[in-house]
C-alpha cells in the first residue's frame, strides 16, 4: 500500500454507478474538493480520466467498465470488490487542512470506519486554530535559519507545551 495525497484540480475524477453507494462517494469526494466528473456505466467516454469510482452497481457490470478503464490507462476503485480495485479510499478524519487516513487495505472497511469514528471524537474542530498556529510559528523558525530538526524538535514543544496531545 502507498498512500499519497494529489492535488484535486490536476487530476480528473470519473464516477459511475448508482443509488446509495454513488451518492456515499460522491460526497467523499466533494469533501475532499473533487468535482468528479459522471460517467454513465454502460458506453462511457474514459477520455482524460485517471480515477475512475464505481459504486452500487453489480460485479458484472463493474468488472466490464474496470477493464475498459484499465485498458484506458485509467485506475479504478470499485467499492466493497476488492479484486476489481486498483487502490483503496481510505476512512478519513478532516480538520481543515489536517488529512488523517486509515486504510486496512481493502480488507476490513469496517474496522476503518469504526477507527475513524474513534479519532473523529479525539481530534475536534480546535485543531484548525492549532494549525494555523502552528504554521505561523514554523514560518517563523524558517524564516530564521533554523534546520529542519530544529524546526521539528520547536514543533514538538510548542505542542507539548499546551498538551495538545494529550
């Protein structure tokens, strides 16, 4: 597994299927800033895409627009059907601009809901103040000379100072 994060305007977001399950990911993906772009299931035009959804339709029909995705060069998440998915959505807790993700790698999404559940309560929306903070206090050292450990080892006591992790 590598998790990576990309910038959600350089890359065009396709998402087909229907009922529930699409308008589940949909809203992943709006929360995330991603416009995806609808694809219908059955003659779609893959032209420019590199993700592609899939969600609420049969395994039949997804394994059919998977591999002509593929064949377009373009990766493919169809959920809950792990063998038809070249990489996962992780469960995600946003602050702002704080990302935390968990993956179990396709093979308990449940367990990373129930994780996310769990942090979702830990981290509350103060953490936006906290990172802007934060940020300003690192381009402060920055802006000073200081290394890059430096930076760090100044990070790690400006929050442990006010427990923030506690």
């Amino acid at each position: 597994m590598l998790a990576i994060i990309f910038n959600e305007t350089a890359v065009k977001v396709g998402l087909a299927g229907v009922g529930e399950a699409l308008e589940r990911r949909r809203a992943a993906l709006t929360e995330a800033g991603v416009m995806p772009i609808e694809i219908p299931v059955q003659g779609a035009s893959l032209a420019g895409l590199k993700l592609l959804y899939i969600a609420g339709i049969s395994k039949s029909d997804a394994a059919v627009l998977a591999a002509r995705a593929r064949e377009a060069g373009v990766f493919v998440n169809v959920e809950d059907i792990r063998e038809l998915c070249d990489f996962h959505a992780p469960a995600t807790v946003r602050r702002g601009d704080i990302l935390v993700t968990i993956s179990t790698g396709g093979r308990a999404p449940g367990l990373a809901r129930l994780i996310r559940e769990w942090l979702s309560k830990k981290l509350g929306s103060e953490w936006n103040r906290q990172l802007e903070a934060i940020s300003d206090r690192r381009a402060q050292w920055r802006a000073e000379g200081l290394s890059p450990q430096e930076v760090s080892q100044r990070l790690r006591d400006f929050v442990a100072e006010r427990n923030w992790l506690s």
